[in-house]
C-alpha cells in the first residue's frame, strides 16, 4: 500500500464547549477525489482547517504527504503549503487587486520568478479553468459567481499541486454552473493527476464526479464508500439526504 497523502488520525476538538470531533479517522490515497459530507454542525469545514494547519485540534495527528502538521517547523509548513492548493467557500480573492494578480499572489509569495513571469503563468492558469483572457485584468466584482470560483480554483492551481481542498466548490451556483464545475474539477483531477477532497452538500456532485464519500456523524466518520454502498447505512440523516432529491431525479427522467 502506498502511503496516504492524507492521513488523520484520533483527531478531537472541542469548541465552545460543544465536542466537534471525538477521536476521528481518515485517510486519502494519491489520485482519489474524496467527498466530506454531513449534517450542519459536523464538523466538516473544521476538519479541512484542522488539515490544513489553520486550526489545531487538542488531539490527535495530521499528516500530509506523510509529514505531521502539527509537528512541522515554519519551514517545512510552507514546503508543505506549496503542495497543496485551498479554493474556499467563498472564494477569499482580493477585491482591491486584479483577477491576474489574484491568481499570481502564491507565486509572488513562494517563488523568485520575476513578476512579469508570475503574471504570464496566472493568465495560463485562468485558460487551465476556462476563462477568457479578457478576464485578467478585471477586478473580481466584475465577474459572475462561477467566473469567481473559477478565478479562485486558477489561484489555488497556482503553484502546481499535487493535492486540492475545496470548501463547498459550487455553493451559491446555478445548477448548469455548479455541474460545469464539477465536470471542470474532475477533467483536471484526471489530466494534472490531481487527489482532490472537497466538503460539500451537493448530492449532484457526488453522484458525477466522486470516487468516495466520507460522511461524518457524532464528531466520526460514520461511513465511506460509493454513493450506493453509504445508502446502505441505516442512519436516518443519511436516508434524508439520498431521499431529499428522489422525485425531483423520477420527474426529470420522465419515470
């Protein structure tokens, strides 16, 4: 077996009181798309800043590409950072700066590559997503919501990664933007050979571009598998969240 690029173990964390994680578990091979789903208040968003060593859980280890997070030096944290890219819920861009010096921020930061190089590779990485190169030199407000999230997912694809986190990738979507950016993410997963973990509720995405779905339950991992082997856990959220989007499925397919 090769070792896990994301591997956590007995993890616990309390906030405000409220246990949110009581001796979790997980693991991500190299190459796997990987879903983190559960009900509101589970944990999820936590976990993926515990992951990425932006919240320090009270127990437990986290280990990316088989170093500890927790255990780095500043040094091999920012060696670390330069493997893995974030696209955020909300997408975090600058508002005061270009959609090019967005997406040239990492490599402004973590490389010496002279500016005018930097600039050149983010207006690379901006056709990788799909955009028009007349979307460079626009502010952020001047885009639609999938324009952003595809300027923000530019700027996490910035350095190069061999692994992707996103956070809710097709909140505030439409439903033809959202399953255009599925299809986007899972095209460059398969052409970058990228391992890509996302925290989601859209049970669109799951059932067109995920190799495996982690549910959290109680502050564990409840489950993980395909979509057809979680609907066979007996658990009554898990059976309304596959059950909520039924008829809407019979009614398209004209059943």
């Amino acid at each position: 077996m090769t070792e896990p690029v994301i591997d956590v173990r007995d993890v616990s964390i309390t906030l405000g009181g409220r246990p949110i994680h009581r001796g979790l578990s997980l693991s991500v091979a190299r190459g796997e798309v990987v879903a983190l789903i559960g009900g509101s208040g589970s944990g999820k968003s936590v976990l993926l800043r515990e992951i990425i060593g932006l919240l320090k859980p009270q127990a437990g280890r986290i280990e990316l590409f088989g170093q500890s997070v927790w255990d780095a030096t500043p040094a091999e944290m920012n060696r670390l950072r330069q493997r893995f890219g974030v696209l955020f819920q909300d997408g975090a861009l600058f508002s005061s700066l270009s959609v090019e010096d967005n997406v040239a921020t990492p490599l402004f930061e973590h490389t010496d590559l002279p500016h005018a190089t930097c600039r050149q590779l983010a207006r690379l990485k901006l056709a990788l997503v799909g955009l028009p190169p007349d979307t460079a030199g626009k502010r952020p407000s001047e885009l639609s919501g999938g324009m952003r999230k595809r300027v923000a997912l530019a700027r996490a694809l910035a350095l190069d990664p061999e692994l992707l986190f996103l956070d809710e990738p097709t909140s505030g979507l439409d439903p033809i933007s959202a399953r255009a950016f599925d299809s986007l993410i899972r095209l460059l997963a398969d052409s970058l050979g990228l391992t890509v973990f996302l925290v989601t509720h859209d049970l669109d995405t799951l059932l067109s571009i995920i190799d495996r779905v982690i549910v959290l339950a109680d502050g564990r991992v409840l489950g993980s598998g395909t979509v057809d082997e979680l609907k066979q856990i007996d658990d009554p959220w898990l059976n309304e969240y596959f059950a909520a989007r039924a008829p809407e499925r019979e009614t398209a397919h004209g059943n």
